[in-house]
C-alpha cells in the first residue's frame, strides 16, 4: 500500500496537471502573514474571468473514492479552512442604463468581539442606533465574534448589549473601502468606578441633569455630581442633557479596574437655544415634513479636549405637521443650516442657513416649491389595493446622495453622525387606497430603487424607477429571494475538515466537513461576490470573483496544503487543547 503522505502527493500532483499547472506551492508553500480581505479598489467591476455558473466538479477535485464512503470520522486537523465571502455587486434588482447597482458605495467593513470579565467570549447583539445604517443590526457568533462587509461610510453610533442584559454605546468611524474594529468588554470585573459634575460656566453646580454614559443613565443631585458604580472600559460615548441647557456630548476614555474620582471629571453646560419651525403653505401631499438642522463651518469644540461638543443625531430629523409648528429646545447659539423635505416639494431655497442667538426668540418658516415626484399605487397579488404598505425610495449610493443635497464633500459624514437624508433614501406609508408620493432628486441621482412591503411583513415587490416625473406602480408578491449556491471542491481529503465561512463580513460558525463531502454554501444572493479563502497562515485564493446565478450554482476548486489533509502532530494538537483523531471538530482558532 501507497504511504500516507505519498498518496497525498500523488493526488495533489494529478489535480496540478489537471488544472493546468496549478501551483504545487500548496504542498510546499512557506509560513506567510496572516491575510486579510483585499482591496475592493479595483475588485468593483467584474473580471472578465469572473467564475460563473458550471457544469459540476471535476472528479479530481472531488474526494477519493475510497473514502467517499467513509461518512463523519474524527480528525487531527486542528485549524479550521476560512472563507470570506463578500458581494461587490448585487443582481436582485435590474439597474436602468446609467445608474449604479443598488446598494453602491455600501463598501465600509467592521469587524470586532465582546468579551467578558475573564476575556471570555460573550454572546449578543451589535445594533446601529444613530448614522447612516440606522438600525441594521449585527449577531455575534458562539466565539463573541461579529461583522459586516456592505456598510456606508460615516460616523455611527451603536448600541451593544450581551445576552446577559449588559450594555454599552459606542461611536464608531466607518470609511470606505476599510475595516474598522471595536472589541468591547462588557465584563463587571473590568468596570471602573465614574463619579463627576455638571456645572454652567460659572462654575455653580446644575442638578437633575440626565448623564447618559456607555448606555447607562444617572442625575446629578443639587450639587452637580453624579455616579456610576459600572462603566466599561474603552472609548465610550457620553451625553449630557438639562431643559433650557444646551446638549452636550463626549467620548471619554474609560480605565480598567479603576475609579475616575469626582474632581478629576466635569461637564460644563452653556445656556440653550430656542428655535420654532414652521411650513409656510402647502405643496405636494397631506404628508408631515422632515426638517434638518446641521452645524455651519467649525462645530463647537471642547477646547481641553478637543472634541465636538453638540449630539446633533438627537435633534435630527424635526417632523412638521401640516399647519402646524415645532419648537426646538436645547440648541446651542450660532449658525446653523436649515433643510426640509416634503412629499412632492422640496425647501425653496433647498439649504438655507441661519444665526441662533441666545436671549431671543428664534423662528424659520420653510418655503416649499414643487419638486419632481414620483406616483403610483401599490396593490396585492389580487388587485385590491394595498393599504397601509411602507413604500421605500433608496438612491444607488444613499451616502454620496446624503451628502450631495447638503452641498458637502463625501467625507462630510466623518465628522458627524449623519442620518440619511430623504434625498438619498425615503419611506412612507401608503393610504388606505395604496397611493404614495415620494420626491425625486434628479440633480443628486439619475436613478432610484422603488420597493413595497406589505402591512404585515409577508409580501413585497422592488424596481428601478428614472428620476423623472411620472406614475409607478407595484404588484406585491410573496416573498421568496431567489438565492444561489458556491460549491468548493477540495481535493485529496481522508479525514474531517473545521471550516468556518463568513458571509458578507457576518461570521458564521466553525462546522466539521466530512471527508466526502464538497463545501457547499447555500442561500447566496445573485450577484458577483469576491471569495478569499485560507487555512492557517496560507491564503489559497485572494481576490477571486465568482458570479452566483439565481437558483444556480457556481464550482471552484482549491488546492489544500499538505497541514489541511494530514493534520498536525500529536505535540500540536497537544499544545491546543486536542488530544486526538476526532478532537478537533472545535478547533480553538475558531475565529
């Protein structure tokens, strides 16, 4: 009989000649760097040599036959084989000439875990509660691992909270293009000690002010002071809030294992700004408007810290009843931006700006103009019109629209949390009769994503609509998303394989792969995704573009190295925590 090893060799070097030379690195291949997902610049368009749909794996990639039948066994592979799936381009919704595929510049990526007070994992939730992913909401796998690829770029504020009731509110900055990080510990072992003050500038104490920090929220007595006997160590977010006071916020440091003490920490309010906001006639539907008020120029700064000292993410969007006005408390004086929305019209003029003064009685009427709007009516599948469905209008690239209609360079939304903006994304309500009104911004996009869901979540319909005038109207369908599959072929395997996949930066968790078997990964959405994939330290395919068809199903193969197919040493699976054939179906690098 062949040895073990030389039979391994052997059947890599048929899959080689098989492929048309495929590099043997693979059985000889050094120790590299741990690899990460590559650059999406470049990556965005297709490759002309994108795997598409195939007829199924060759038998070389396939498992021997000897073993095909060999069924779940043990396995003295400890490391498990990695694949990060990320989609580039989406295929559920045809574009119109010209326009952007849906979901374009949602390019931002984060990747982070929680943990608890001895360092181990933590299982719960990582949801965005402020910022342009606005309630999107992230699952951390059983290791405390969470993620995403397909987010906009933007300050964002998330709220994350453990399985055990613990919480904590974090900023996070999302750039394009980037991986940003955050590990949050929510362990009570870890927590310090904050005690501090809120005082005005003349240094007298303000009580019953409300102190929101890392989630948690406290009142400072008559003197000013305040305590929390838990708060996580980190960067955490701090907002401090009193009527008639100008809102304050903050990201403080936070130690390990220790105290701030009361006199180490103060929070100073100045005095608040009043501004009444009112629609001056009506134009376009019955429907409340949307104002927005942003900072002109410099905001206003902490000068010991350096930071930005107003919560503009709490004031934003202000809603306008028709004939009615709204009084905005808790400003603070100086210029200020001013932006309304409406159904049907838009701000005439579109931004206009305006000085808050301190002591006075500030008041803005908005002028509307009728504007570009898009009509239509959304009925069932039998014709009868859908009432009360949420009718949806997203710009190609909501962030860059955002930006756009605030007159701003893209990065603008590295300096604030900024929410999207209606002409980048809209939703609204259908009436009883299914109509709807929405407003087109032809100068920010030439084209938009119409969508419908039904009052009870069960049926929708989606389509790409010009930025022109006109009638549009959908047919609500059940909901079933057509989805496709990747096969992975992994030649020459005797044993059992840990894999763990990531898809679109979520991590899933770490499975055994029999020997027989191909990994197949189903439910993908049509589209071109990138796959990269490597065990241990040895990238095996980096930037590969692959295009999953509806109901359809896309083959690749890979070549393992040598560690993949024989496993590690006793002493290897010794020093981790394994002792033997079969202890590896939860390898401890399940990261």
């Amino acid at each position: 009989m062949i040895p073990l090893r030389q039979r391994t060799l052997l059947i890599l070097l048929f899959v080689a000649l098989a492929t048309g030379g495929v590099v043997i690195q693979a059985v000889l291949q050094p120790d590299l760097a741990p690899q990460e997902p590559g650059d999406l610049r470049g990556a965005q368009k297709p490759d002309p040599a994108i795997a598409g749909p195939s007829e199924p794996l060759s038998p070389l990639m396939q498992a021997p036959e000897e073993v095909r039948d060999v069924g779940a066994q043990g396995t003295t592979v400890i490391h498990p084989l990695k694949v990060e799936l990320t989609l580039l381009k989406q295929g559920s919704i045809d574009a119109l000439g010209g326009i952007q595929p849906v979901g374009s510049g949602a390019s931002a990526r984060i990747k982070g875990n929680l943990l608890g007070s001895r360092g181990e994992p933590e299982v719960g939730t990582v949801t965005f509660t402020a910022g342009a992913n606005r309630g999107r909401v992230l699952e951390t796998d059983s290791t405390g691992h969470f993620g995403a690829s397909d987010l906009y770029q933007g300050l964002s504020i998330v709220l994350v909270e453990s399985a055990r009731g613990i919480r904590s509110e974090r900023e996070v900055m999302l750039r394009q293009l980037a991986t940003s990080s955050l590990v949050v510990s929510l362990g009570r072992g870890e927590a310090c000690v904050v005690r501090g003050f809120v005082r005005d500038r003349a240094g007298e104490p303000i009580g019953q002010a409300k102190v929101r920090m890392d989630a948690q929220e406290a009142f400072s007595d008559d003197l000013g002071e305040f305590f929390f006997p838990r708060i996580s160590p980190g960067k955490i977010l701090v907002v401090v809030t009193k009527e008639g006071r100008a809102s304050y916020r903050e990201k403080l440091n936070i130690p390990r294992n220790g105290a701030i003490k009361r006199d180490k920490l103060t929070f100073t309010l100045d005095e608040g700004v009043s501004l009444t906001l009112s629609v001056e006639g009506l134009v376009g539907s019955n429907a409340p408007s949307q104002a927005y008020l942003f900072p002109i120029g410099v905001q206003r700064v902490n000068a010991i810290r350096g930071q930005r000292t107003y919560p503009w993410h709490l004031v934003n969007p202000i809603e306008i009843q028709p004939g009615r006005s709204v009084q905005v408390d808790g400003l603070p004086p100086g210029h200020v931006s001013l932006m309304i929305f409406h159904p049907g019209a838009t701000g005439s003029p579109a931004l206009v700006n305006k000085k808050l003064f301190a002591g006075r009685s500030n008041h803005h009427g908005f002028v509307l103009k009728k504007a570009p709007s898009l009509r239509g009516q959304v009925t069932m599948s039998d014709g009868s019109p859908a009432a009360r469905a949420t009718v949806g209008l997203d710009a190609p690239d909501v962030g860059l629209a955002t930006t756009k209609v605030m007159q701003q360079k893209f990065t603008h939304n590295l300096s604030m949390v900024l929410p999207p903006l209606p002409a980048g994304r809209q939703r609204m309500e259908c009436d009883e009769n299914g109509r709807f009104t929405l407003t087109l911004h032809p100068t920010i996009s030439k084209g938009y994503y119409l969508s419908a869901l039904s009052a009870d979540g069960t049926q929708e319909a989606r389509r790409s609509v010009r930025a022109e005038s006109g009638e549009a109207d959908l047919v609500l369908k059940e909901i079933r998303r057509a989805s496709g599959s990747l096969e992975i072929g992994l030649a020459g395997r005797f044993q059992g394989l840990p894999v763990k996949v990531t898809i679109k930066g979520k991590p899933g968790e770490v499975t055994m792969l029999d020997p027989a078997d191909a990994l197949v990964i189903d439910g993908l959405e049509p589209g071109v995704w990138r796959a990269e994939i490597w065990w241990n330290y040895d990238c095996l395919e980096r930037a590969r573009q692959i295009e999953v068809e509806p109901d359809g199903r896309t083959s690749l193969g890979v070549v393992l190295p040598i560690g993949a197919l024989e496993g590690q040493s006793a002493e290897e699976r010794s020093r981790s925590g394994l002792s033997g054939p079969g202890g590896g179906s939860t390898p401890p690098d399940g990261r």
